[in-house]
C-alpha cells in the first residue's frame, strides 16, 4: 500500500485492514516525530529552547487542549454517526418484519405475492445495495420493491372492519419501512466533512510539532514522549476513520438483522442460510 496513493484517495483507506493502516500512520508519524526533532535539535540548540521552556510550556499547554478537545469532538462525531447507521438499519429490518406480521392476515394468494416481494426487497438489500455501501457507492434497488409493496397494499380489497384495519396496519408499516430505508440511506451517503479532517489533521501536526521547540536534557527522552503523543493522537484518528463510513471497512455496519428477517420469511434457521 503505498501512502501517496492514501493521500490522493483516502477512500482507499477502506480497502485495507484497518490495523495495517493503523500501523502505516503510526510508523509514518514515529519517524517524523523522530526526523523533526533531530533537525530541531541541529537548529535550534537545547540551552537556547531551555531558556524559553517556561513560555513554550504554557503555549504547548493550550495547543494541546484545543487539539483534544477538537479530537474528541470528531470522535463523538464519528461515533454518533456510526450509532445512527446501525440504529437505523436495525429499524429498517425491524419494519420489514412488521410489514411481514400485518400481511399474515390476508388470504393465502395475497399473502404469498406479499412474501415474495418482500423477500425479493431483503435479497436487494443483502446482496446489491450493501456490497455496494461497502464500496462507497450507493445503488437504489429496493425502492422498486418497496413501490411495489405499496401498489399491492393499495390495491387489496379487505372484507369487514378488521380487514380494513389490517390494511391500514399494512400501510402504516410500509410507511415507517420507508422512512426508516432514507434514513439508512442518508447515513451512507453522509460522512465527515473535509474540512473537520484537514482541521484534524493540521492540528495534530502543530501539536506534535510545538512539542518538538521544548529543551528536554536527554534526547531520547524528549523524541519518546514527542513519540509517545504522536502515536495517541494516531490511535484516535484511527478510531474515526473505523467509524466515520459505517458501511465500510472491517468495522462495518453488519446485514445481520436483514438476515435474520429474510430467514424468517423464508421459514428458514438462519444457520440453514
């Protein structure tokens, strides 16, 4: 994997183990730590960044909270993120076994055309539209099914008041069906905005960097805590990259729940799949 090619496309980032480029960026980090205080020191004399230890201290200090501050920000941001594609999943499936428990009490034809749709919207979903998601591309094929579930619904013809109701239960679900699809839909198709990684990363590099003007006595001591700080705030850019695109990458968002449902339509243990 080379780091240009990162750089160029970060969506490449997904392609890979996300332990292989976290240990890519951890390295890549250490030895820029490491370079930068070598040149640091052959510049910049250590008695003369002792002399201003006190002052570089306390700006260091600041540098170093804002940056945290702002790093556990996205994290949050990621994390919440990641929470409302699989919330919103899981609640698509949800509704999908609702439509399936309303369409049990019509006849058997109709039920069984009901079935069959509904199945055929799972399958889209499990097979098409989430290897897609896991590409970063997103691929509307259950909306047909979804449109076709709905001109069904529509079109029964219920006999009594409880007939009537159940239809109207139908629609209800396929309603909440829909609503609960754009939601994970629009989770796909939403991620961190650029500007919060270039703020990120830019003030990483300052804090690691500010780091670097402090006179330590012991050079090996200084470029292992310089080290040290690089490799946490590397950890933590990790973490957000896991869950900055819950479709993507070894952390991903799961077709468990979508699984589950089709295999109960089927009649089917969901080990037997």
């Amino acid at each position: 994997m080379q780091l240009v090619d990162l750089m160029m496309q970060p969506g490449m980032v997904y392609d890979y183990s996300i332990w292989a480029v976290g240990l890519l960026l951890a390295s890549v980090a250490a030895l820029g730590v490491v370079v930068l205080g070598l040149v640091t020191r052959r510049f910049l004399g250590v008695e003369f960044r002792r002399q201003h230890n006190e002052a570089s201290a306390a700006i260091f200090s600041v540098i170093g909270t804002t940056f945290a501050v702002l790093l556990a920000f996205v994290a949050m941001l990621a994390w919440e993120h990641f929470n409302e594609a699989k919330a919103a999943s899981y609640a698509e499936a949800g509704y999908v076994l609702d439509v399936y428990d309303a369409s049990l009490g019509f006849a058997d034809a109709e039920k069984s055309a009901l079935h069959e749709v509904m199945i055929g919207y799972l399958e889209n979903v499990i097979r098409i539209e989430w290897p897609a998601q896991a590409k970063g591309l997103t691929v509307d094929r259950g909306s047909a099914n979804l449109r076709r579930l709905n001109e069904m619904a529509i079109g029964l013809q219920p006999a009594g008041v409880a007939g009537s109701n159940l239809q109207a239960q139908l629609l209800q679900s396929l309603t909440r069906l829909q609503d609960a699809r754009q939601a994970r839909l629009l989770t796909a198709d939403t991620t961190i905005p650029t500007i919060v990684w270039v703020v990120t990363i830019i003030g990483g590099v300052l804090t690691v960097a500010f780091g670097a003007l402090l006179g330590a006595p012991s050079l090996r001591m200084h470029l292992a805590m310089s080290t040290a700080l690089a490799i946490s705030g590397v950890l933590v850019l990790i973490l957000i990259i896991a869950l900055s695109n819950p479709f993507r990458g070894d952390f991903r968002v799961s077709t468990h729940p979508f699984e589950e449902v089709l295999a109960q339509i089927q009649g089917l243990p969901l080990s037997a799949r």
